[in-house]
C-alpha cells in the first residue's frame, strides 16, 4: 500500500463526492485545501462529516477558508470523530470543555512546544485521532503551521533501516517535555498523572493499514534496542541508539514530506495526528496568535 497524497488508500475518488466539495491538493506529499463546505452546517450533518472523514485519510490534513462557526460547532462538528481531550498544561475554554486555547500574545512568554516536530500527546497511552484547529485571531505576517506526511516518511526510509527498526519500540514523555522547566515537584506530579508511554517505533494506521513512521519531539529513547543483534559491545548502545532515534525524528524535517499553511482569521485545520506530525512557526511575537484546538481521543498504537 503506498501513502503518498497522489496514491493514497483510494478512500475518496475524483467525481465520487456527493456533495460539492471542491478539493485542491496543496502538494504532492500532503494536504489539500477544501472549499464550498460550510463546517457548521457540517456539524449537523453527519453524511458530510463522513466526506469530510474520507478526504482527511486520503490528505492528512485538510484546511478550510471562512469558517465563521460558534465555538458550539467547533465542538460539535468535531465530536463526530470521537471524545475531546482536554490537555493538563495548556488550558481549555471553561464553556467548552475539550476546546483547548493556544494563545499567544506580548503578555504569554512565547514557549518552546509546538515549535518542535510532533505528533500531539504521544506521551498518552491512546495519542489522539486527530484535531480540529481553528484561527480566532492571527498575526498580520508570520504564525504558519507546517505538517509532514509520516507514511511517506516511512515508505522512504532505506530498506535496511526498515529491517532494523521493525519491532523497536520508544517512550514518550510529557516530563521531558512540558514539564522539563517545571520545578521538581511539579514535574513529578505531572510523571506521576501521565507516566511516559511506549509506543512502536513504527505504527499501523488502524484505518488505512500503512506503516508509519511514529518517533517525534515527545520521543526520549528507544527501549529495546540493547539486544544482542544491535550491541556487539555494551558500547556500541549509545550512541547507537540515539543516533538511530535522532535520524528517525530528523524525517520530519524533509520538505517534500511537508506542508505549510497560513492562516487567517477563521481559517481551520483538521488533522490525522496518527499518520502526520506538525510544527507551528514561532516568528510572529509580539503578535497576537489566538487558535482554538478540539483534540479528538485516538487509540492505541500497534
Ligand atoms: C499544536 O501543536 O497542536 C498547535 C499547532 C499550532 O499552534 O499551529
């Protein structure tokens, strides 16, 4: 099965929408840009969001112009995927709980987070399905958000390294992460509510079947990779080990993987955060970058 935008699981065929959807592929790796669609009307339809399902596996992320939707919407149009998450650092919208805030602005220190290559939340047993971000208010330049296609990147990696990665498994943290400037306490409070979880090195889309490439940001080792096969010498573990997790997570960084999307003020993002990872350009400060995410619950791994 190949994964790029062009050849992906044939899930939605040209002519084979029932509504009029217009769709325009925005690379030939990943994501493409939906118009004629109105998402709150779609979050009370479920046929569309079902259209909508369809194209999101075939191009990874999907953007949308105009979305001048209640938050109620929001909310909605993305439950139809799944439950929402809230996330224990960043807060949510006290009326709608799952509708998680990434503000920036002159007063909120621009942090280290989402500039970094990532799939959401891997450091949870069960990562999320995907998310629904929307722009409530952008920066005039600058703020992009970049996405890059993890079932190519896998698909592309050498034969050799996909024998040897086969079967290797990593952890992911939210202590190394969110909480690493934490003071101690915190930060063990915060291990001890969301111990680091292990995932495969390589995952199995659990809708399309392709293999992807799932080490990221939120990766801080790989666990079994000291066996007899890889380790002559104990030596030879490190810097075997993290040489071969930093070349994994550097696939990210291959633009003909990406995409990169500029927002505007009602612009919305809907992502497959099992196949894709993203990074949000943090070159606007002291801009205002308000965007409102909708988490949806994933399952685990394997
Ligand atoms: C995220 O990392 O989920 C947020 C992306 C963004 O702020 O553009």
């Amino acid at each position: 099965m190949t994964s790029t935008t062009a050849s992906a699981p044939a899930v939605v065929r040209a002519g084979s929408l029932r509504s009029s959807i217009r769709v325009e592929p925005l690379t030939n790796a990943i994501g493409a840009e939906l118009s004629n669609v109105d998402l709150g009307a779609a979050s009370r339809d479920p046929a569309l969001v079902a259209e909508i399902r369809a194209l999101l596996l075939r191009h990874r992320v999907l953007f949308f112009r105009d979305q001048d939707m209640t938050r109620a919407e929001h909310v909605a149009f993305a439950r139809h995927f799944g439950e929402l998450e809230s996330h224990p650092v960043a807060g949510s919208d006290p009326e709608h709980p799952g509708l998680v805030r990434i503000y920036k602005s002159p007063e909120v220190p621009n942090d280290r987070y989402e500039n970094s290559w990532h799939c959401d939340a891997t450091w949870r047993e069960k990562p999320p399905f995907g998310c629904v971000l929307r722009c409530i208010e952008c920066p005039p330049v600058g703020g992009d958000t970049m996405w890059a296609n993890m079932a190519l990147a896998y698909e592309r990696l050498p034969e050799h390294i996909k024998t040897q990665i086969a079967g290797l498994r990593a952890r992911h943290s939210i202590e190394a992460s969110f909480g690493a400037a934490m003071p101690i306490e915190k930060r063990l409070a915060l291990k001890a509510q969301y111990p680091d979880a292990e995932h495969p090195v390589v995952r199995t889309h659990s809708e399309t079947g392709e293999k992807i490439l799932f080490v990221n940001a939120f990766t801080t080792h790989i666990t079994n990779y000291h066996t007899p096969a890889n380790v002559r010498f104990g030596q030879d573990a490190n810097p075997g080990a993290g040489l071969l997790l930093s070349y994994l997570i550097r696939q990210a960084y291959i633009p003909e993987f990406q995409v990169r999307f500029r927002w505007k003020k009602n612009s919305v993002a809907i992502w497959d955060n099992r196949s894709t990872q993203h990074y949000a350009v943090q070159d606007f400060w002291p801009a205002v970058r308000n965007l409102e995410r909708a988490g949806i619950v994933g399952d685990r791994p394997c």
